[in-house]
C-alpha cells in the first residue's frame, strides 16, 4: 500500500557549498588586500604631508582619526562572529535542521548585537 501523503525533501547539491565557500575566501582575500593597500596609501601621504611641511592644524584635521573606533569596530566583529559560531554549535546539537535552526542562529546573532551595545554604552563612544 503506498502512503496518499509523501514528503519530498528538497537536498542542496554539495558543489553549491563549495561555489559559496570559494566567493567568501574571494571576498575576504580582496578584503584583505584593500586593507593593506589603505594602510601603504595613508602611510605615504602622512610622509608627504611631513615633507610638505604643511601647518600642523592641517596636518591635524587631515590625519584625524580615532583609535577607539578601530577598537570598537574589532569588538563588534568579535561579538558577532563568537555569538554566531555558538549558535552554529547549538543549531548543532538540535539536529535535524529546520525554521528551530534559523531561530536559534537569529537569537543568537541578535545576542551578539546586544552585547556589542552594551559595550558601547559602557565604554561611550
């Protein structure tokens, strides 16, 4: 006897993971290559800035920048990327995927958010 109702699941073809693991290394390789390129360039032009001898109010408004939100920036990344792999851990161990695993890693992701905020309110910015 065959059952009236049949759930088909749906599978994703394997070379679909490896196609977007490829895009994200691309990504984060030419991230990083932008990074350096800005740190060469900023690095030259306070060098050309110096051997201009161009006033030191300038100087100062032209090479502005605060440490503290490198800082703060680095604590997001943190934040986020720690409370995203645990909530890949816990998707996890809740096995078989399903809408429980998309809660788990959008509670997680926004607990990671949370904490980011309440960094900034304790340490201003």
């Amino acid at each position: 006897m065959k059952p009236i109702f049949t759930v088909q699941i749906s599978r994703i073809d394997p070379d679909v993971y490896k196609v977007i693991v490829i895009i994200f290394i691309i990504v984060l390789v030419m991230w990083f290559i932008m990074k350096i390129l800005k740190t060469m360039l900023n690095h030259r032009l306070k060098n050309r800035i110096i051997d201009k001898e161009i006033p030191q109010e300038l100087a100062s408004s032209i090479l502005h920048r605060t440490s503290n939100s490198e800082i703060h920036q680095s604590v997001k990344w943190f934040a986020i990327l720690i409370s995203t792999g645990a909530g890949l851990f816990v998707t996890n161990q809740y096995l078989p995927l399903g809408l429980h695993s998309i809660g788990i890693m959008t509670i997680s992701i926004a607990l990671g958010f949370l904490v980011y905020t309440l960094y900034l309110k304790l340490f201003g910015k």
